[in-house]
C-alpha cells in the first residue's frame, strides 16, 4: 500500500510540473505585459499555442536525416525526467534514490545536446549559428552548474536533492555568504540555460541575437510542440531547483497527511509564480547584450560558484 501510494505521489509530481509549466510562461509574459503597460495576453495562452501545434501537420525538411523527428522527444524526454527527479511539493520522492543533481545536470546536458544536434540537422544556415551559440553556452554554464552541485553537496553532505531540501529546511544552516553566491551563479545559469534576457531574448526572432529560436526555425507541428514545452518544463526545473535548495520551506513529507500536500502543492505554485514575476521584472530592467559579451557574463557565474566553494572548504576547515 505504502509503495502504491509512493508511485501516486510520484506521478502526481510529474502531472503537476507538466501542468504548471506552460503557466509559468503565461505569468512572466503577462507580468511583462503589464510593466509595459500592455495588455499582453491572457495567462492560459501558451496552453491554447501548444493546442493550436499539436492540430498542426509536422513538415520535415528533405535535407533533414531520419533523426531530425527524433531530436523534440528526446529533448522532451530528457527534460521530463529531470524535472521529476527534483522535489517540488513533496519530499523523498520514489525516484529519489536517482534524483541525484549530478544526474539532473547530465539530463538538462542531454536535452541541449539534441537540441543543438536538430538544429544542425537541417543544413541551414540560422540552426547552425542557434546550435554554435548553445554550445557555447554550454561549455560555460555547465562548469558553473556543477560548482553550485558541488557547493551543496559539500554543505549537506550529500547531492540528494530530496537530502540538501531536508538539510536546507534546518535552521541551523542560517545564512551563509557561500549560499548565497551559489544562489547568485545558479540564477546566472538559469538565464542562460533557458535562453532568457541578458543572455538571448526569447521573444525575438532576428537572425543576429536569437540562438534557441535558431535551433528550431525548421520544426513544425507536434516536434516543435515538444520542443516549446520542453523549453517551458526547463524554465520550470531551474525554478523547482531554487525552490526546493534555497526557499525549501512548505515542502510536505510522503507521509503527510492530504491536508499537507495540499499546502505543498499550494506553496509550490505560490514559490514559482513569483518567481515568474520577478524574472519579468528582471527582464524588463535590462537589455539584451552582445553575443561575445555572454562568456563574460557565464565567467562571473562560474568564478562566484568556485568563490562559494572555497569560502565553505574554508570555513568547514577552520
């Protein structure tokens, strides 16, 4: 009975974060909207955006190889998992025992590799500067993701998300200067990863600044469904990171009563709304920069996780 009930609350999880996901999007368009005192559009239509996709024919491009429908699932897929192995409103998990943040990296590593593999795929011009652009990106923030795991780990003693929430909710942490660097670098990845302002603005589609809507120009239809809701489930993931490492509080336990899920349930959609808010606000305060100025910007991240990581070996030492 216990694991049956562990299994529901697993795929709860995995229902929840698919749901929410393309309403986070709403939220920060919609708050962007209105701190440009536009209307903007309605909170449910990127949901109506990926209805309209999922009618629409898939039409692939005769250059295009045998794997170039393959990519978006893959993407998804990878993306997908990631997101179940983090602890959004309830903690252990029954995957739990997986959600190492390593392991969450690899997936994210996976899902960008195939996404830059589809934009080369086609032969054209825009995916093959989209994909060189990732990969850029890539190669900077992984390094930085992975000081900010390391950061944790060396913290709580372990890289078991459902572990470092647990730890993390103990207020015997308290504030620490280490923590928050690593929260400052993990942000500064999360722009990055998910092809937001500074780094690339997602609502463009001119040939010189855009590098996600490069990879993708070519697919149509249910791929590029999977493709726009992998991106949302990715915006997601780094947000349930923050949540569940940094502002752990209103996490339920799997033995709570439903009451206490309920509250989790309710806490986690209250902790990722404002954090859509705010990266609208964030957004709307800054402009985009060049493209060789984006090293710079993933070489502070990294050198503020490698700072947070030394500042902890040296106070655990001391």
């Amino acid at each position: 009975m216990a694991l049956i009930t562990a299994l529901l609350l697993q795929l709860l999880h995995m229902a929840l974060l698919l749901a929410l996901a393309p309403l986070v999007v709403g939220i920060s368009r919609k708050t962007k909207a209105r701190l440009l005192r536009r209307t903007g559009p309605s909170l449910l239509q990127p949901y109506r955006d990926l209805a309209r996709l999922a009618r629409k024919e898939a039409i692939v491009a005769e250059t295009a190889s045998p794997l170039f429908p393959v990519y978006p699932y893959v993407t998804f897929a990878a993306t997908w998992t990631a997101a179940a192995l983090v602890p959004a409103f309830v903690t252990p998990l029954p995957l739990g025992w997986a959600g190492d943040f390593i392991a969450i990296v690899a997936l994210l590593g996976t899902a960008r590799a195939a996404l830059a593999l589809a934009g080369l795929d086609a032969g054209t011009s825009f995916g093959g500067i989209g994909a060189s652009r990732e990969v850029m990106i890539a190669a900077l923030a992984e390094p930085a993701m992975l000081m900010v795991v390391f950061v944790v780990a060396l913290l709580a003693g372990t890289s078991d998300l459902s572990a470092v929430s647990a730890f993390m909710n103990d207020s015997a942490v308290g504030l620490r200067v280490s923590l928050a660097l690593g929260l400052v670098a993990l942000l500064m990845v999360a722009l990055a990863e998910n092809a937001r302002i500074p780094v690339d603005n997602p609502a463009t589609h001119l040939e010189l600044t855009m590098v996600h809507e490069a990879m993708v120009l070519e697919y149509s239809g249910r791929h590029l469904l999977m493709i726009e809701l992998a991106a949302a489930l990715k915006l997601l993931t780094y947000m349930a990171i923050v949540a569940c490492v940094f502002v752990p509080v209103g996490i339920a336990d799997a033995d709570a009563s439903l009451a206490g899920l309920l509250i989790g349930v309710v806490g986690f959609v209250a902790k990722v709304a404002a954090m859509a808010m705010l990266l609208a606000l964030f957004e709307t305060s800054l402009a985009k920069m060049r493209v060789f100025r984006v090293p710079e910007f993933l070489g502070a991240a990294l050198m503020l996780g490698l700072l947070a990581a030394l500042l902890l070996f040296v106070s655990q030492r001391s």
